[in-house]
C-alpha cells in the first residue's frame, strides 16, 4: 500500500533518513522501532507532506505522492495521529471530531463514523461537551485517534501513541489499535518507543537507527531476536 524507496531527508546540512526503503503492505501492521533519533518520525512526516524529501520516492498504491501537499495526502486517505496528540485543546471533544471529518463529503455516513468512535472510545461519548485540554493523557489520545478515524483514513500513521499516557491505559489504548485493524481493515504504520507492545501487536517490524535501517524481519522473529531484545526490550 505505501512503499518508500531510497528516502532522503535532510534538515538543513544533516541528514535524518538515509536513503532508506521499506513496504507496508494492505491491512497490516507495520512497526517502526529505534532510539530517539533514529528517525522514525521523520519517516512518517515524509510520508505526509510534512518534511520535504531530499531523494528517493513515496508511493501509495502504485502512485507517487513524494512532496505532494500534506493536505492533497490527506484527501488519498493517508491520515496521521502526531507525537504528543496535538488535538485542539479549546474545543470540545465532539468539535475535534468535526474537525476531523471536515473535508469529508459522505455527509450520510458521519452518523454511523460517530457512533463507531464512541463504541470502541466510551469515554469520549461521556465527555462529548467536554473541552479537549481538561482531558486526561489517555483520554487526549483516545481522542486524537477517534479524530483521524472521522477523516475515513485507509492508511492510519501513529506516532508515539503512549507517549505521556498512564501505564494501566497503554494497554488499552493498543487493543483499540489493533481492533482498528481487525474490524476496519485500516492499514496501520506504528512508530512506538515501547518496542516490545509493537512488536506484539504488529505484522513486521523495523529497525532504525541514526536514519538508517539496520534490521527488518516478521515481527515475531524480532521479538526473538537476541540485539533487539537487548537494545529495544529490555533484554526480557
């Protein structure tokens, strides 16, 4: 569905990605891993029109989209929930939900995108009147995620999805994920610093580090693997 090949991306004189490539195949789950730095964020913005690409190509289905304009990225399907959620803190959480579908024209089908967010996100159903920023962390990302899921994105970027979030709801902000997965077939690209919950619920998983690709396999046989185990999880 997205492939990426020779990607180069510079900020200013020093280069973040290394001519790297990669796939994320229709309906998958795919992870990025690696230390701060390595260049995982970088990879999605590239991929959304945010960063400009020095060298190398981004396709999407076949077609290219390299330094298309983030909105026109937008309108393909390709949506992207940001590192630290970045939701519109001043608006309740129904309005950051408008706010998501706002290019939508299917206006019939909002009802039924509403009622789906609210089901696999209770907690933002009973919060709907509630201005965004008096969330908790968790409730925050639960938004920013029912908020990309009002654009109908058929290719879902996450970057740092657990980032500032309370441990006993990690887990189930990564069970709605992976449920996003299942039930919507939403191709999903994870960029995540707790390698090992990546791991467990992606398909295949890469390996950056300083912008480059240093390994990618079955995201089991990472998980086995004794260099990943070490650096990434912890060596359990």
């Amino acid at each position: 569905m997205i492939e990426l090949r020779n990607l180069e991306v510079a900020y200013g004189s020093i280069v973040a990605l290394h001519e790297i490539s990669l796939q994320v195949p229709k309906g998958k789950i795919i992870t990025l891993i690696g230390s701060n730095g390595a260049g995982k964020s970088t990879t999605l913005r590239a991929i959304s029109g945010l960063v400009r690409v020095r060298r190398g190509h981004v396709y999407f289905e076949g077609n290219e989209i390299t330094n298309r304009a983030p909105h026109r990225i937008v309108e393909l399907g390709i949506t992207q929930v940001p590192e630290g959620r970045m939701i519109f803190s001043n608006l309740t959480v129904q309005e950051n939900l408008q706010m998501g579908a706002y290019r939508r024209t299917d206006r019939s089908e909002l009802k039924k995108d509403y009622e789906y967010v609210f089901s696999i996100f209770p907690r933002l159903k009973e919060r709907q009147k509630q201005v965004g920023g008096t969330l908790s962390g968790g409730e925050q990302q639960m938004l920013a995620i029912a908020r990309a899921l009002m654009s109908k994105p058929r290719f879902l970027m996450l970057d740092e999805p657990s980032l500032g979030i309370a441990p006993m709801l990690v887990q189930t902000i990564f069970s709605k994920i992976l449920e996003i997965n299942q039930q919507l077939g939403i191709t999903i690209l994870l960029v995540e610093q707790n390698a090992n919950l990546a791991l467990e619920i992606s398909d295949y998983g890469y390996v950056l580090e300083t912008g480059r690709i240093l390994l990618h396999n079955d995201s089991s046989n990472l998980r086995a693997n004794t260099s990943v185990r070490e650096a990434y999880l912890g060596g359990v």
